[in-house]
C-alpha cells in the first residue's frame, strides 16, 4: 500500500483553481489541470488525488477568505492558508501565471518552506501578551 504524502499547491481565484501535486521525495512536482471553484469539483478532485489522510493542501492567504480552508479541514484534509508576502521569490522572476503559482506552491510547501497565516497569528497572539 502506498503511503506517501502528497503536497498539494492550489493557486486560488475567484473562479478556478489551478492545481499541482509534488509526491514526497525529490520528483518534480507536476501541474494537475485547473478546476472551477465550487465545492462539488474540489470534492471530485479529492477524489481522483486518494486517501484524504495522504493529502496535505496549502494556498495563498486570498480576498475569498478561508472558505477553501474550511472544507478541507471538514473533510479530514491538512490544509494550511499561506502568507504571500512570506512565498520565497527567484531574484528576476517576473511571470506569474497560475500554473508557475501553483507547482511553486506545492514544492515549497514539500520543502517546509512556507509559512502559514495561522503560524503568523499565534505569534502575533504570543507577543500581544
């Protein structure tokens, strides 16, 4: 039985989400394909990626709030909402499409190299008292 975590890079907008996967080890993470943002093709997506418990989803902090983060969470899925300020950045590296924005995502996050919205608020919280 395969146990191998797959880290998951959502690059979120409104209407769609362009999604990669970057399997644990050292394989280049891969684009998946874009789906639109309603709850019935993430949960189809779900589906087709395997065991929820092998599923770790991470995206950027984005104005639609943490609706996408919800879901995940009620579906048994790790799911970790990214500071986009704190997204290591390539000297020169001006393209941003969905596509780069998303196996970006998935193997920084593989990598341990992104920092979560909610790790940023305990902080904040620590310092506050």
């Amino acid at each position: 039985m395969n146990t191998t975590t797959k880290y998951v890079g959502l690059d979120v907008s409104k209407k769609k989400i362009a999604v990669a996967i970057a399997d644990e080890g050292r394989d280049q993470p891969r684009y998946f394909g874009m789906i639109p943002y309603t709850i019935e093709s993430i949960k189809k997506l779900v589906k087709q990626l395997g065991d929820p418990k092998q599923l770790s989803v991470c995206y950027e902090a984005v104005p639609t709030g943490y609706g996408l983060y919800r879901l995940f969470i009620s579906m048994d899925i790790e799911c970790e909402v990214i500071a986009p300020a704190l997204i290591p950045r390539k000297p020169g590296e001006r393209i941003k499409t969905d596509r780069r924005d998303a196996i970006n995502l998935a193997k920084l996050y593989r990598a341990g190299e992104l920092t979560s919205v909610m790790r940023l608020q305990k902080k904040m919280k620590h310092f506050e008292t």
